[in-house]
C-alpha cells in the first residue's frame, strides 16, 4: 500500500511537459515504471523487477538482469523507496532502489542528455553489510549474427561462432545490426553474444567479478540507442564521450570513499619492486642473498629463521613474515587422514600453540554441524589443515603472540594471506563453543584481529609495515588496517599465460586505487610469468612491470622470471630497475600510457596492435631495459615502436 502510494506522488512531481522539443530529455514515473527519453526513443525500468525496455523507431528491445547468488541466480525484487527523478535544462535522470536477495540492493539510474541521441543505463549492485564476491551481466534480446565496431579507417564488420559463447573485444561502440538499422551499443566493459541462432548479446560489469565491500558496488553502465548504421552509432558514441556522459566513466563518482589511515613508509612507497621468496631456512644462504634478494628493497618469505633475517638486514632488504590465520593445522588428523606436517608448519615460529589438534574450539563449524575443512587443503593433500572461528579470544591472542615474536626478532613487518572475508561459523548453534559477541559474523570478528595486528606491528615502529592479501582484490575498506594489499595473478595467472584482466578492467584497478595511492596505500602486483609463452614473455613482464609504475603500484613476479633459465638475465636487470618517484601524473599519446620519473620513463601499449609513439625524453641516452640497447633522443624527443599488449621501461643512465 505504502509503496503505490509513494509512487503515485511522484508522478504529480514530475509529469512531463506536453509538446516538448525531442532534443530536451524528459523522464516520467508511472506505477509501474520510470522513464526516460529523448529523439523519439525511451528507456524504461520497470518497478516490479528491474526490467529494462528500450522503444526505438524500428523495434523494442529487452534487457534483463542476472545477479550471482549461490549456486543459481538473483533477479530484483519490486522496489520499496520512490524513484528519485532529477531534471534540468540539459539532463533528465531518475534513479531506483531494489531490494536484492543477500542483503544487497541493485541500483539503476537512466539518464539522457540534450544532443546526444541515446539513453544510458549505470546499475550498481551495492553490497549492504558483508564483503564478499559478485558478479552480474545485463542479457538483451538482440541476436544478430555479426556485429560492426571501430576500425581505423571507419567501422568494420565480424561475424560471431553460432557455436559457441563469444567475447566481443572491447570498443568504445558496437552496433549490432537488425531487420531495420540496428543497436548500438556504448559499453564500459566486455560484450558477448551466448550461443545458437537465438543467442543474445550481453553486457558484463566493470570488473566482470570482483570482490565487493560492504558499502561498496559492481557497477555496469552503458549507453543504447537505436541507430541507422554502424556510422551513426560511431557518431552518437562521439557525441556522448564529448559530453563526458557519466555512465562512460570506468570509475564511478559514488564508489566508498573509506578511511585510509595513516600513510605507508617512505621506504614502502618508495620502493617500486619487491618479491616473494617462500623457501626453508636452508635455502636463504649467501649467495641466494647475494645473487638475487640483495636487489631488491623487500621480500616476503616464510621462514622465521634469524641468520636468513640478518643476512637479509646485512645487504640492506628487509623482510617480511608470512601468516595465515582463517585456516591452521590439525597436525593429529594430517597425520592420521593420510597427510605429512609440511616444513612451513614445523619452521613456523611459535606454531604448538597454534596446533588445532589442542584447540578443537578453535575449529570453525560449518552449516552441517561438522568441521569446517579447508577447501584448498582438502584438494592439496592437507586433509588436516582446518578453518577456524575467529570470535575465540584464544586464537586472536596466539595470532598476535606470532606477530609479537616475529616483531622482536626484527622483521619488518608480515604478510598477512587470506584477508578478505572467510566462512562462517556455526559453532553456537551446534553447542560447539561461543561466541563472545554473536551478533558478529567470523569475518567481522576476523576484522578485529587484523585491525588488532596492524596495531601491534606498528607498536614496534611506524616503519614497520602490514601487507594483507584478499587473493580476489584490493578492498578499500581494509585499507585502515594494512600498508599494502596485494594483487595476487594479475594480470597474469599461474594457470596459463593468458592475461586473468582486460585492459577496461587493468584501467578500471588503476583508477579505483589511485585514492588509495594518493593517500600513501600501496596495491601490490602480483603477476606470475611462468606461463607466458617464451615469445612473449619479455613483452608481458615489461606490460606487468610498466602497468604497475604508471598507477603507482609496485611489482613482484615471486621469482617466476627468474626461474626460466631463457628470461633470467632479464629478471635480474628487472629486478634491479628503480625509476624513482613519478614526476606529474601519467600521460596518453594515441592508445599508449606513459609516465615520467626521476630516473626514466614506463611507457603501456594496452591495444593489440604495434605502435609508434613520440614521447618527450630529454636529451640524455635510455637504457632500453629488456632489450640491451641504448635510445638517445632526438630534439628531447624519442621515437618508439611497442609491441601489442607490451610496456617498455627506460632508464636514464647514471
Ligand atoms: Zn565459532
């Protein structure tokens, strides 16, 4: 009743005007739907479930939304709050609340804008309460078998596999053509078309899935319009990016603008490069120091032995310690279920009083009443290796008496794996054991002890130091708690040597961390070159490497590069480069990115065709890193050709 009611009054406030010019955009609320329109074409959601209806001249299309949840999918639910509608002389928006099932609302705003003949669609899918991982596309009811996109010399023209699902390649448009005209489109991510005859277009978000923290969105926006030809959805494109229309933006204006604390250390943000090293006690000798870990300014590794310490604090790198607290050992059950207690365990510092095998409270209870097994130990041969329940004060204190231990041998700092969210305990229910506070969740209680072990690590000195790792992707709201959070497989994964991120969804972390950035957090890559195929594989480092400068993150490759005896000249010259402190932000020329600093230039050539590009260098010679040659510039001016899908690194020489 309440609801009818709301949306009645809003029609009154905003009916529109009769007989109005086309050009002015217009946007009416009825019971059932808001609307918006503009040049004889309109768009409107639906209020009972978040369907979208586009009317253009030549035929009506349909968009419908699918959101993850669980093992099936969620659809809107009838929205609770009136439509918010906005107009002025040049814009008319309306923006609407549903309810999603997962204590999560879908958000979407239309909007249209005087001379730009399209309507546009941002939706947000808004996590309320809990961090956790989404995804959703848009699927329409276009199902043209070829599509036409932007070519250098006008639009060109594909036809898509009927027999399979098909990724589109990102473009600034699409049309896809039908019986009259076509559609196009103006999407911010990936476009595909699902397979068959009567296979349909779809829309991914930006990122396609992520992590998403609460108050935080997946967000995905695009524009439609019904068009003539391919050359006329080119030109409403033009139109729309000159009007810089919001919804075209990779980063959006209401993403959580979180606390971020206290600034990372100089000698962190400084640092550009760092590395993994996770071998025993026996493997950090002095000429593993000497030939490798020296060049760098830190390393994480996971031994907690004080002479690897010491040499490492000797050739001036400092180190962190590797800890895990969502999952730990039940070293009885690994031996008895078949398993062996792994080195790490036993080297790891401190590790009887963690032992699961004395603290079955510890142990978190899944929904079935049962020890909750770790899903990653269970298909890696640790049959022992158990979730635990954060809420129990005797965990908490023993993961902060690692830390402690760690601090006063003189680590600088620890890594801490497993930080996003982890599953939940039932413990209570079943008469397992307590929670102090049951109206938290285990990853609220797990909050508190990572907030509780940045607290402690800086107790021992501001320049000591946390990095967290999510595994999924940075979350904004951690970073109070952390110095560093990390980009595990980006945007190469261990799996294979294709890239896990498209260039949309790379600029999209980029520009979603540069507050982050700006406030002296540092995301930290993590790519890992052991897939990439030998011909490609100086060209995909160098694109990691320069993605990584160019957004202010650093880089680490965990050693893969070094480990192929073809790339490990390379690795060491890589490991060694320090280009310094950025001088003004990053720069386009054409498609490529490039970015000034102390010591030379990074330089991102994202498309996946070869360029030549002119950039200003100075006058000094380059050191081409990567390719043993020096570049001198000409005129403060150098010419460049990049590989597809490659970054180069010069540096000035000394
Ligand atoms: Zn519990």
């Amino acid at each position: 009743m309440t609801r009818v009611l709301l949306c009645l009054a809003a029609i009154a406030a905003v009916s529109p005007a009769l007989g109005a010019d086309p050009n002015t955009p217009t946007v009416t609320l009825t019971p059932e739907a808001a609307t918006v329109a503009i040049a004889g074409q309109k768009l409107s959601a639906a209020l009972a479930d978040g369907k979208l209806t586009l009317e253009t001249p030549a035929r009506p299309y349909h968009l419908t939304v699918s959101i993850l949840h669980g093992d099936g999918w969620a659809t809107p639910e009838r929205c609770t709050r009136q439509p918010r509608p906005r107009r002025s002389r040049d814009a008319a928006q309306v923006s609407i609340t549903y309810p999603v099932a997962g204590e999560r609302e879908f958000v979407v705003e239309l909007a249209a804008y005087r001379g730009v003949p399209a309507l546009f669609v941002t939706s947000r899918l808004v996590h309320r309460k809990h961090a956790a991982g989404d995804y959703y596309y848009w699927s329409t009811d276009a199902t043209s078998e070829r599509y036409a996109f932007p070519g250098e010399g006008g639009p060109r023209e594909a036809t898509v596999d009927l027999a399979q699902w098909t990724t589109l390649p990102h473009h600034d448009w699409l049309f896809l053509p039908g019986d009259q005209g076509g559609l196009a489109v103006l999407p911010t991510n990936m476009a595909g078309r699902a397979p068959g005859a009567e296979g349909s277009f779809y829309l991914h978000a930006l990122p396609r899935s992520t992590l998403v923290g609460p108050g935080d969105a997946l967000r995905a926006s695009f524009g439609l319009a019904g068009v003539e030809s391919a050359a006329a959805a080119a030109k409403v494109s033009a139109q729309a990016r000159r009007r810089r229309v919001p919804a075209l933006a990779l980063v959006s204006r209401e993403a959580a603008k979180p606390d971020y604390g206290p600034p990372a250390p100089d000698w962190v943000r400084n640092a550009g490069v760092y590395n993994l090293y996770y071998r025993p006690a026996a493997q950090w000798t002095d000429d593993v120091v000497q030939e490798r870990l020296r060049h760098l300014p830190f390393i994480v590794g996971s031994t907690p032995d004080k002479a690897a310490l010491e040499r490492c604090h000797r050739a001036r790198v400092r180190l962190l310690h590797y800890v895990i607290y969502t999952c730990l050992l039940d070293t009885a059950m690994q031996v008895r279920e078949g398993g062996t207690v792994y080195s790490e365990w036993l080297e790891s510092i401190d590790h009887e009083r963690r032992d699961l095998k004395d603290h079955p409270d510890w142990v978190c209870i899944g929904p079935d009443g049962k020890v909750q097994k770790d899903a990653w130990g269970q298909s890696h041969g640790h049959p022992g290796l158990l979730n635990t329940c954060l809420h129990q004060p005797g965990l908490q204190e023993a993961a902060l008496r690692q830390v402690r231990l760690l601090m006063e041998m003189g680590f600088d700092g620890v890594f801490v794996d497993l930080a996003g969210p982890t599953v939940e305990c039932y413990g209570p229910k079943f008469g397992k054991h307590t929670h102090p506070d049951p109206t938290k969740t285990n990853t609220e209680a797990y909050a508190e002890l990572l907030a509780r072990i940045y607290q402690t690590v800086k107790r021992y000195g501001r320049d000591r130091v946390v990095m967290q790792n999510t595994c999924t992707g940075v979350l904004p709201g951690q970073w109070r708690w952390c110095d560093m959070q990390m980009l595990e497989a980006f945007p190469f994964g261990s799996e294979s040597g294709e890239m896990t991120a498209t260039w949309p969804e790379l600029q999209w972390a980029g520009l979603r961390h540069a507050e982050a950035v700006k406030h002296g957090k540092l995301p930290v890559l993590l790519p890992y070159l052991s897939k990439v195929p030998e011909a490609r594989v100086r060209e995909a480092s160098l694109f990691s490497f320069a993605y990584a400068h160019l957004y202010g993150f650093l880089w680490a490759d965990a050693f893969t590069l070094h480990d192929r005896p073809e790339a490990r000249a390379f690795a060491m010259e890589l490991y060694r480069v320090r280009l310094g402190k950025p001088k003004g932000a990053p720069r386009t020329s054409g498609t490529t990115l490039y970015r000034a600093f102390e010591n030379g230039l990074a330089l991102l050539n994202p498309s996946k065709q070869p360029v030549t590009v002119q950039v200003p260098a100075g006058r000094a010679p380059l050191a081409d890193v990567g390719y043993g040659r020096a570049l001198t510039p000409s005129g403060g001016t150098l010419t460049l050709e990049l590989a597809p899908e490659s970054g180069r690194v010069l540096l000035r020489k000394p």
